[in-house]
C-alpha cells in the first residue's frame, strides 16, 4: 500500500507557486485541484482579508474571500 501511494504521488502533475513578497520570495509544490490560502491586511481599511483559491492548469480560481466588512471593492446589495 505504501509503495502504492508513493508512485501516486510522483507521478501527479503539479506546479511551482511562487509566491514573492517584499522581502522573500518562497516557492510550493501544488496541484491542481488544491485549494490555498492568501492573507493579507488591506491597505485602505487596514483588516485582515483572507482569498481562498482553487489551484487549475495553469491559473488560480477565488473561490471565497473572507472579511469583517463588506469593504471598499464588494459590491453592496439592494
């Protein structure tokens, strides 16, 4: 079973993310169909926003993003 699951795992596909900030850029193995975190504190209303993204061939889908107030950019609804 074991060896199973190591073959699986080598024979995968996946994709460097890479992720550069201002003072360190970092590098990850992900996969299509994996689903990451970004967080981040919004420069105008200085909150904590958190964007969840769906990994695809060759591109990041938002799925959810999170934060306490409806913010300068959502939409408003009526």
């Amino acid at each position: 079973m074991f060896i199973v699951l190591v073959v699986l795992t080598i024979i995968a596909p996946h994709t460097t993310l890479i992720v550069d900030g201002k003072n360190k850029t970092e590098e990850f193995l992900v996969r299509n169909g994996d689903v990451i975190e970004l967080s981040f504190v919004h420069s105008v209303e200085l909150s904590r926003w958190v964007d969840i993204y769906e990994v695809h061939p060759n591109h990041l889908v938002l799925i959810k993003a999170k934060t306490k107030s409806f913010g300068w950019v959502y939409p408003f609804m009526i």
